[in-house]
C-alpha cells in the first residue's frame, strides 16, 4: 500500500474535496461548470513524447447478442463484458471504482473488481430473464473515484436479446442484421466443453502470442477471403463484403494489434464432426453457432486448444465428408463490440466527467494552399472542443457534433525548430502530424489519424481513423 506523507494530498483527494465543497453550496448554485485553462504548446509536446507515460485508455467488449433465460436458469453473458484500463495515466488514479448496468433501475448497478494494480474487470453475473419483454438493451459503464466523483460514463450500441442460436438457413431480412455474421465486424470465439461452464476458454491475444484465457477474451476482425483473386502467403489478400457462409475462406485479425491467425475455412460442427458437405456453402454462420478452423494450407489441421495454448489440432477422417475433431477444435462464434477511448487531463484532474468522448472518423481537405479548409467528422463532437495539427492549436468551427471545421495551419507554423525532428518522417522527408482535439479545460482527445502535408497532394484528401465505422440507421 503506498504511503503518503503527513500534510500532502493527491490529485484525486483535491478533485474529490473540490466535489465536497461544490455539494455544500445552495441546490440553486450551479455545479460542474468547467474552468476554461489555455493549454500550452509545450504541453503538448511533452504529451506527444510520452503518450504511453500520460494518456488513460478505456476499451469496453462485449457481445452484440445476449440469450434470454428461461424458467429458473440463468444464462450469463458469454463472453461477458469486460472493461480495460490502460496506458500510465491511470497510475494516478488509484482508487477506481467501475459500476456497469443493462436495466434502467440504478439499483442494480454491477459493481466490477478493479482493485489497484489489475488492468481489467470483468461483468460475470448478467444475464437477461424470462420476464424481459424488451428486444434490445444498453450496456452503461461508469468510473468514478473512490469519493464517488464521475471520471467518465459510457452507452454501448444497442445489444440484441435472442431466445436461442438459430439453425435457419433462412432469416428475413430484418432479422439478417442482428444474427449474420459479416465479414469486417468484430467476432468472439469461446471454448465450452459439454457447456460446463466453469471450463469456458477464450481467444485472446496477449503478449505477442495468441492464447486461450479463462478471464480475457478478445476481439477479432473477421474477413471473407476473395477467393476468386486468389489466396496469397504473402500478408496482403484480397477480401470481400457480404455474409459468412460455411466453407468461406476467412482471416481473423486481432483488432488490437492486427496480427492475424494464418488463413482457414469456417466450417461446421456437429457433435464434434466437421461437417464438409458442400451443401453447407448455402448455410449461413449465425451467432452462437458452433464452428471449427480448418487450415487452408493442411485441411486435416484446425485451430484447437490444448490447455491455455492455442494450437493445430490434427483431424481424423470419417469419411469425404466428415471429419473428427477434439473438443478443444469445437469454437462457439458470436459478434463483438469494442469501444476504446483516449484521454489525458494535460493541466490536472478536472471536475467535470472526461465524457462524452469524441469518436474520431475522416479528415478531409478541400482547395489547396492557403485557402485549403479542413473538415473533422466524426461523433460527440461539442462546441468546447479545438483542432490541434501536432502541438499547434488552431480556430475551430463546431458545425455539428459530427461536424468540425478549421483552416489548414501552414507547414511552416506546424514544424518549427522545436518540433522538426518530432513531425518529420525520415524516410519521405514528409511533414507528418498527430491530430487531437483539446477540450478548454485542457483535456486531450487522441484521434488516431495522422496528417501528411506532402501525401496528402499526391494521394488525396481523405484520412480515416483506425477502426472508425460509420454508423448506419
């Protein structure tokens, strides 16, 4: 337990007394008002150096469907959902207290064991009843201090209730959505012998290696393989839109890392055999459905199990169409959400919530020279929000919460002495700057997205930040 010395406080202790002596004014006086702080540029750039030292990052799984209980049985959310602090930000922020919920009664909030030093919390104990009538709910996250002043909350997409996996080779259309797997979306893959499960192991990439955790689950990129313009060794291949059907060739990316398992076909399992029979190309892979890897460069290897190590697992043949598998090679599928967040309070713990969160999407630029206009899309978007090209802070026009605009800082303004080795790339010799956006309180907003001052005449004017997706209505 770390020790602090007589007549000191943290910055959480001054945050929290902030909280208290706020609560004891008059209801009448406003509270959580922003102090407006003017974040200089050598902030900035000390950020910039040391991200990994400064920024707090939130990534929140979860499943995209939830099987409904029926009578007295309970079926937990597999995989259940998880929320994970890193980056060395949250080193001074002891005292986490994470609160998680699917209902609308604030009674039962979930509270998650993020004690001190564990980067992970885990919400094991949900499940939906017989008696939920609704056909969707929200995953709602919350992290407070040990005072109870909010650092941050967060609502997932829309989670899906389902009776049981489907076995139709045919939905309607507006069922096809929510229970088709499409290539590009996030999966989860589970291991749960005989549905013990006590027993269940999970996917997850860890320490440069793919492992099968009891506690971490992790979630992977799936693409449909263009067969057509051929499968290929080398790590560029050819993919395509569209719903998974048995005998697709896939990938699976970890979305983390993009680091790929080597290339297989997503087959289907029943009773521990594979089933081969090209009448399954007109199957669709649905969520929760039992599947089995089979590698593509040896079709008598799967993607197996064997403990906490993921392995090849060698098959036995049946017949031409059947193949015999070890549990260890039955998978169980299922869409995945992850959410991930960056933050840093660059002048100081602050008393309003980090939250909302932007969510960053395109750069784009229009015209050329000095009349070029940048234009920021994206979400959560708000008035108090500023552009930032590296460490020099620029006029923003909040158009909408989608929505950001500025003028496109000359190179001369952005690369100064002081930052020329930090923005230029050694190998083109390009100007290349980090974007963020800067709340006025002094709170950085990491996007992800990089603008390149010499490639972004030859190669157009659009930039998308990693794992962005639109979002559809």
């Amino acid at each position: 337990m770390a020790m602090r010395k007589r007549g000191t406080t943290s910055a959480e202790d001054q945050v929290c007394r902030k909280k208290q002596s706020l609560d004891e004014r008059p209801a009448s006086t406003p509270t959580h008002m922003a102090v407006k702080t003017e974040l200089p540029p050598a902030k900035m750039i000390n950020f910039l150096l040391n991200k990994e030292k400064y920024e707090c990052v939130i990534r929140i799984l979860h499943a995209n469907v939830a099987q409904k209980s029926y009578g007295s049985e309970r079926r937990f959310f597999c995989p259940p959902p998880s929320v994970y602090l890193i980056g060395g930000g949250w080193k001074e922020k002891s005292e986490l207290v994470v609160h998680i919920n699917i209902d609308s009664d604030h009674s039962k909030w979930q509270k998650l064991n993020c004690s001190t030093g564990k980067d992970y919390c885990v919400a094991k104990e949900f499940h939906v009843s017989n008696s939920d009538e609704r056909e969707s709910f929200d995953l709602k996250t919350q992290l407070f201090f040990g005072c109870g002043n909010e650092i941050a909350s967060f609502v997932s997409k829309p989670i899906t209730i389902i009776s049981k996996p489907s076995k139709k080779k045919q939905m309607k259309s507006n069922d096809r959505k929510h229970m088709y797997i499409t290539s590009g979306t996030n999966v989860a893959l589970f291991n749960r012998p005989h549905s013990q499960r006590f027993r269940t192991r999970y996917l997850h990439f860890e320490g440069n290696d793919f492992q099968a955790s009891s506690t971490k689950w992790g979630a992977f990129t799936i693409h449909l393989l263009d067969e057509e313009r051929g499968i290929q060794e080398t790590g560029n291949f050819a993919v395509r839109d569209g719903f998974l059907y048995y005998g697709s060739a896939v990938s699976l990316v970890d979305s983390v890392t993009g680091i790929a398992l080597p290339r297989m076909r997503i087959r289907k399992v029943d009773k521990k055999q594979v089933i081969l029979d090209t009448t399954c190309s007109v199957e669709p892979v649905t969520q929760l459905n039992n599947c089995a890897f089979q590698m593509i460069d040896n079709e008598m290897e799967y993607l197996s199990l064997s403990q906490d190590k993921i392995v090849q697992h060698k098959a036995q043949a049946i017949d031409e169409n059947r193949h015999q598998i070890n549990d260890g090679a039955a998978w169980t599928i299922i869409s995945a959400e992850k959410a991930e967040y960056r933050f840093f309070e660059a002048m100081g713990q602050v008393d309003t919530p980090i939250t909302p969160c932007p969510v960053f999407g395109n750069l784009e630029v229009n015209g050329h020279g000095e009349d070029a206009r940048v234009e920021l899309r994206g979400r959560d978007f708000k008035p108090n929000l500023k552009i930032w090209f590296g460490s020099t802070p620029v006029d923003t026009t909040f158009r909408s919460d989608e929505c950001l605009l500025c003028d496109l800082p000359p190179v001369t303004q952005v690369r100064n002495e002081q930052t020329k080795g930090m923005f230029t790339n050694e190998t083109t010799g390009d100007c290349e700057v980090p974007i963020s956006l800067v709340r006025d309180d002094g709170v950085i907003y990491s996007s992800g997205l990089t603008y390149s001052y010499k490639s972004m005449e030859r190669h157009g004017t659009v930039r998308t930040a990693p794992g962005y997706q639109m979002q559809t209505l």
